[in-house]
C-alpha cells in the first residue's frame, strides 16, 4: 500500500480519499477549508497543516483544485508542491482546467524532474462516493500506466487519452456536451410538461429515445422524476453552476484557439452567466431550467459553493 499525498478535499477530494484509505492507502491530505480537512479526517485522511506537511514522504501526490489558478498556485506558488517534493514522486492533477495552465504544470513538473500526468474526472459526487469515476489521463506512457495503479480504488473507468494535457482536453469537450445537453433537456421537459404530458411517462420515453443523455438521466431538473436529480432538493448543489460557466468557458477560451465555431456553447454559457450575475452561483447547474420555466428569480439566496468537482 502508497502513501499518497493529497492537496483539495472538497466536494470531490473527500470522498475520493475515503476510498483509497478504504483501499488500505494512507493518506495525508491539506486543505484551506477547515470542514473539508475535519470531513475528510472523519474518513481517515491524515490532516496536514501546509502543503509541505500534506506531501512528506508520498509516493504520489494527486491535487483537485478548482480552477488553472489554483493549480498553478499549489505547483508552482511559495510553499507549493515543486518547492518542496523530491523528483521520484509522482504527480497527479485530477482538476478541471484550462489547457494552458495543463501545459505549464507538465513543463514545470519535468523541469524539475517529476513525471506529471492530467487526470480530470467524470461522474460528480455521486461518482466521488461509489469509487465510480471515469478518470481521463494525459502524459507519458509510463506516467500515465503507474499513475492508474493509485487511480484504480477511486474509478470505474480509467482511459489513457495521450500525450500531456489530452486529458483536460477530453474533460473540456465531454462537459461541453454535458451542459448543453442539460440546457436542451431543460427545455424539452418543461415543454412537455406544458403540453400535458406526465413528467416520469416523458421521461421514460426520453430516456430510452433519440431524447436520451447523462444529464436526462441522472440531473432531470424537473423534481419528482429522477432521485439523484437535484430539482429534488431545492437545487442544492451537487455541481454548481459557477463550476458548470466555469468549464463551459473553458470550451470557448479552446474554441477561440482553435477557430472552432461553437454557437450553442455560447447560448448556454450566457445562461449561466445570468444565474450567477444574480447570485444563483452557488446552486446546482440544473437550476438553468428556472431561465427556462420562469422561476428564476434574481438575488435568491444560494447554498455555499462547493471548492472542486467534476462533472
């Protein structure tokens, strides 16, 4: 068994850690959020009180942070993990992130002689807790093969996509399907329930049609419909829609890079752009069916947001 040190506890980051020491891994985990640390210490992470402290002595390092900045903060910052780890650790960014901050910590690992691999998740919360996350990991070969060793306790699925940053790459393109296709089934399933239709027979037709998505499936943001779904629960989140416009944007910083015309993407990162210009941030990202239904309401108050995830 590893000794892993782990930097991020948050939504995403404490239940992850919870099954690799259910795997038998130790794990010395740091985070800024004094919750998140006691949470994750509840699950049996040993607490850490900097960076430095969190990463003595790992074999492998993994971070889930929320944005490129943080990431770049935690490498690369005073008292971050290349200040102070020793070249034959192994490092793992499981964060969602942009492709140039990718880039930046891959080089910055290797100019320090770590291997670095990008392996940002799929599945959210639900996926975090049950060890069912499908895992996307961009690096060298050999990096990419013993980081899945330490992966395989928190993964359903752990798919090699090649060379530095094509994980984040993939997490990119698969969220901006996600989120369009939730803007889409927000629309569908508030048409159908306006022309009469009973929310669970339209959704069980969907759900085995051309209708059919993950976020049909598993976020219906009609409540009544589907348990997992948060228009259960007043939209509490399980991925907020400040993380939701986060990513989204992340598509579009892509696109624009690339020359890639994405006119629906644009159209649904206004959407929430809108919700969180009236302070709806800290909601699920299934609450873009109030701009939909007529609920939204701007200046609700909203439950706190989460400080990383994955959708």
């Amino acid at each position: 068994m590893a000794s892993i040190g782990w930097i991020g506890l948050g939504h995403m980051g404490g239940p992850m850690t919870a099954n690799l020491v259910a795997a038998g891994h130790t794990v010395r985990g740091f985070d800024l959020s004094e919750e998140a640390l006691a949470a994750a210490v509840g699950h049996g992470v040993t607490a850490a009180g900097s960076i430095a402290q969190a990463i003595e002595g790992a074999e492998v390092v993994f971070t889930m942070l929320p944005k490129g900045e943080h990431a770049k903060a935690v490498y690369l910052g005073e008292g971050g993990i290349l200040e102070t780890v020793g070249t034959d650790v192994l490092l793992v960014d499981s964060s969602t992130i942009d492709i140039e901050s990718a880039q930046a910590l891959h080089d910055a690992a290797a100019a320090h002689g770590n291997r670095f691999v990008d392996a940002p998740v799929s599945g959210g919360i639900s996926g975090a807790e049950a060890g069912t996350l499908t895992f996307m990991v961009g690096g060298h070969d050999d990096a990419v093969r013993d980081a899945s060793a330490y992966i395989e306790p928190m993964a359903g699925n752990i798919i090699p996509t090649g060379a530095a940053t094509t994980g984040q790459a993939a997490k990119i393109c698969n969220n901006l399907m996600l989120f369009i296709n939730l803007a889409s089934t927000s629309e569908g399933a508030v048409l159908a329930d306006r022309l009469g239709l009973d929310r669970k027979v339209f959704w069980d037709i969907a759900s085995v049609s051309s209708g059919d998505s993950w976020a049909l499936r598993t976020w219906y943001p009609l409540p009544g419909v589907v348990p997992t779904a948060a228009s259960n629960n007043e939209f509490a989140p399980t991925f907020t829609t400040e993380l939701a416009h986060k990513d989204i944007n992340l598509a579009l910083s892509a696109a624009r890079q690339t020359g890639t015309p994405l006119v629906l993407a644009e159209q649904v990162s206004s959407m929430f752009e809108t919700l969180v210009q009236d302070g709806k941030k800290g909601l699920d990202c299934s609450a873009i069916v109030q701009l939909v239904d007529g609920t939204h309401q701007p200046g609700a108050a909203t439950p706190a947001t989460t400080t990383g995830g994955a959708a």
